[in-house]
C-alpha cells in the first residue's frame, strides 16, 4: 500500500500521484520554451501505461498500437490546451478512451457487414442445396423411368 503525501493544500495524495506529478513538473519545467521537446518527453514517458490501458480493452497489439498512434496525433494538435499544472497522463487518458470507442465503434459495424455478409452466404447456400435437391430428385425419377438395361 502506498503512503498518503499531502500536498500544499493539506488534502492527502498517493505516493505514486505524488512521484508521478513531480516528474512531469521536472519535464514541463525544463523544457518550457519548446512544445515540440516537452510533448514528446511526457508522450515517451506514458506510453507504456497508456498501451497497457488500451490493451485492457483491446487485446490485439496492432489494434493498439494504431488507436495510441491515434491518440497521439490528437494529443499533439490539442497539446496547446493542456493544464501543466495537472498530470499529463490523466489529461491523455481521456483522449484514449475517446479513440478506443471510435475503434470499437468501427469494428462494431465492420462486424456487423461481416454478419451479414455470412447470412447472404447461408441463405445461397441454402438455395444452392434446394436446387440439389429438387436435381437429384427429378434424376432419380427419371432413372426410375428407364427400363434396366438403359440404367446402366
């Protein structure tokens, strides 16, 4: 268990919260005059927490991988709009669960065309036996029709 730290105000912080809000204060503070530099130092720092929440809901590497890709395009053209006094990841966090239900979203309907595709399929299918059938029906009937010698 972590020990609570309190902070200026008195109220009581994890000692994580507190470790983690100290190292990006260390990273907005020394890069305060490039974006581009303390963007990217933030992103690399959390990218591995914010692949393992995204893995949590979709469990496929590569499909992971492209929703941070995402999220990270997003983060960095709303990076101007970020609260440096309030963690980052928590900030980022919000972004990923956005592209995680755009992702789920369009899997969702891809899904669903593949549904239907297969009960196209099935309904084909199951014409094509019909059509067997009722073949191997009227082939019968006309072998029955036949006198043996003409069978063979």
């Amino acid at each position: 268990m972590l020990c609570p730290a309190r902070d200026r105000m008195g109220s009581k912080k994890s000692l994580r919260d507190h470790v983690q809000f100290s190292a990006e204060r260390r990273i907005t503070g020394m890069e305060r005059g490039d974006p581009h530099e303390r963007f990217t130092r933030l992103l690399i720092e959390y990218e591995p927490q914010l692949l393992r929440y995204v893995l949590v809901v979709v469990p496929h590497r590569a499909d992971a991988r492209d929703i941070l890709q995402e999220c990270s395009v997003a983060l960095w053209r709303r990076f101007s709009d970020y609260d440096s006094s309030r963690p980052f990841v928590n900030w980022a966090m919000g972004f990923v669960r956005i592209e995680i239900r755009r992702f789920l979203r369009k899997t969702q309907r891809r899904a669903q065309l593949t549904s239907r595709a297969a009960e196209l399929l099935l309904q084909d299918n199951q014409a094509l036996t019909t059509h067997l059938d009722e073949r191997e029906h009227h082939l019968k009937h006309c072998l029955e029709t036949l006198s043996g010698d003409h069978r063979e």
